[in-house]
C-alpha cells in the first residue's frame, strides 16, 4: 500500500523528483488535474496515450507530463485545491481540446486496452470567421472521468 501523502503543501513541492522540466519549456498553460491514484492515471496518459513523464515527486505522487507541445499535471487528491467534493465524473463541464500530430496510434493503444470511446472518431469543420477550420476528433474518459477530446488538424476551407 502507498505511504500517506506529506501533509505540508511545502514538504510535498519540494519532496525529491526525477527528471527535468520539459525540454521545450513550460506551456504557458498546463492543467492540473486531481487525479484518485497515480498509478492508473499514468498507466492511461503515459502507457495508453503516449505521454512522457517530464519529471515527477513520487512522494508527493505527482507527475508533470508531456506530449510534443502539450503539458499536463497529475496529483493524486490529498485535500488541497478541492473546491467540492471530488466525485466521478471528475471536471464535469469541460473538455480539455489536445492537439497531436496523429490520433490514430492513439485510438490504436485505446482499442487494444478495450478502453470505451466517449465519442468515436470522426471529422468535425468549425466555422471560423469566413473560413471552416477541420479536424478529425474522438473524446474519451481518463480513469476519473476527465473529459479529453484529441484532435488532429485537417485544414481550412472556405465554407461551401
């Protein structure tokens, strides 16, 4: 079973870490998100959808990932920042749009996880301005119900 999380904010910031900030920098934004156990979360982002884990304080079970461009953060839930109580489905009323490269390795890894498919993968055009911006999407639920909706850029076209 896991050690009890240091109680301190300050003990857990600086409990000891392995890796180094991501290579490109920090994004200037970077989700946070709570997560009930690190293990599971980490086996979903980094086994799953191919994120890297840039550093990590394993004391404190924190994780800061990265994949190309995106960051995100995992923490398990240790009583600090929660606003309410954290019930499933975690960050209900968002959606957390990720851009990569291709999304097909990912529903690939998803599938061979029997992972279920918040929504299937499908292309999908935005109106913006006087031009329709395209991408092929699919959403899916993260072990805590975190909503993610990964994209792949199609281009812009003139509306027809």
């Amino acid at each position: 079973m896991n050690e009890p999380l240091p109680s301190d904010p300050v003990a857990r910031a600086a409990s000891d870490s392995t890796g180094s900030a991501p290579k490109d920098g920090f994004a200037d934004l970077v989700p946070e998100l709570s997560v009930s156990s690190i293990q599971a979360s980490l086996s979903f982002w980094r086994d799953l959808l191919g994120f890297e884990v840039a550093y990590d304080r394993p004391d404190a079970r924190f994780a800061y990932l990265v994949k190309g461009r995106l960051q995100v953060m995992l923490c398990q839930l240790n009583g600090r920042w929660e606003t309410a109580e954290m019930q499933r489905p975690f960050g209900r009323g968002v959606n957390f749009q990720m851009v990569v490269d291709r999304i097909d390795p990912m529903l690939t890894a998803l599938g061979d996880a029997n992972w279920p498919l918040y929504e299937l993968p499908h292309e999908a055009w935005y109106r913006v301005g006087e031009l329709e911006c395209g991408q092929r999407e699919f959403l899916v639920q993260d072990p805590d119900g975190y909503l993610v909706r990964f994209v792949e850029r199609l281009g812009v076209r003139t509306p027809s």
